[in-house]
C-alpha cells in the first residue's frame, strides 16, 4: 500500500504491517488502520502513523523504556478482542504529547495501546480503576529512561528517513 503523510513523505507499507483497530483512538474513531514507524533521531519513541490521514500520527513509546514498574491490569473480554493466543503476543505502546518545551512531555498511562504482534489488531484501552493519569511527566522520575525492560518481541517497523 501506498500512502503519503505530512511528516515522512511517501512511504509504501506491505500489507503486513498493517496494524487495524477495530475499536479506535479516542477522539479518532474514524481513523482505524495504522503502522509503526521508526526513525534512528527519535529512539525510543515511534510514530503510530494513521494509513487514513496524512496528517495523523501519534508519537508513541513503550511505557517500560521510562516506567519500569508499569503494570496494567486487563479484563480477559479486553484481551479476547485481539484474539490473543499468548500474552506475550501483545505489545503496550503509551502516546506521548510534546509541547513546546520539550521539559514538560508526558505520557498516557491510563489510555495505552495494546497490540497483537501477531494478528496485529490494536486497541486503546483506557484504565478506570488505576492511579495512572492522563499527562503522566516523564522527566520527574528517580529512575534513569531505558532502565525498563523492552526486550521483547517487536513488530515491523517501517523505517523513515531524514
């Protein structure tokens, strides 16, 4: 498939690498089919690029990168929409808002997005009983970024040049 995005230019996406949300991002409901992409200037973070909207495309990273001790805790029928044989199929992404002054980034804890690696249907989950927030700093933290454990298995990524 071929696409051309705002940020990347034109980029051909083997079907794949096609991730499909049957349940949406909040507040993009419409937008339901995306790919990872990767850029070695931005690592750990990658763009969770809509296939619908050039211009859409959420910066995202895997939570433990930064939070080592984040756990969630997910509801089998949340689980079962994925059709997930193994858990450890599933990838957890968190998006990330950068403002102006790059100081004050945060991320979603209490929204993540959770990815079969193998069927590569994705959803947000959003986290009611849970201290996670919204805009959770990642800079006011005793711990060093990439104390986590992000060493498992990874889907395709589509990789951007400069």
């Amino acid at each position: 498939m071929q696409i051309t995005t705002l940020r990347f230019g034109e980029l051909e996406i083997p079907e794949e690498k096609i991730i499909e949300m049957p349940k949406p991002v909040l507040g993009f409901e419409h937008l339901k089919k995306y790919c990872l992409i990767e850029r070695e200037d931005s690592e750990p973070f990658l763009w969770f690029q809509s296939l619908e909207d050039p211009a859409t495309a959420f910066i995202v990273v895997n939570p433990l990168f930064f939070f080592p001790d984040y756990r969630i805790e997910i509801n089998p029928k949340e689980i079962e929409e994925l059709h997930v044989s193994d858990v450890r199929d599933v990838e957890t992404y968190v998006i990330v808002t950068v403002p102006p002054d790059p100081v004050k980034m945060t991320v979603n804890l209490q929204g993540p997005l959770l990815i079969n690696t193998e069927t590569r249907l994705a959803k947000q989950l959003i986290l009611v009983n849970s201290d996670y927030g919204v805009k959770h700093s990642l800079w006011r933290r005793r711990d060093r970024p990439g104390s986590g454990d992000t060493k498992k298995k990874r889907l395709p990524l589509i990789k951007a040049r400069r």
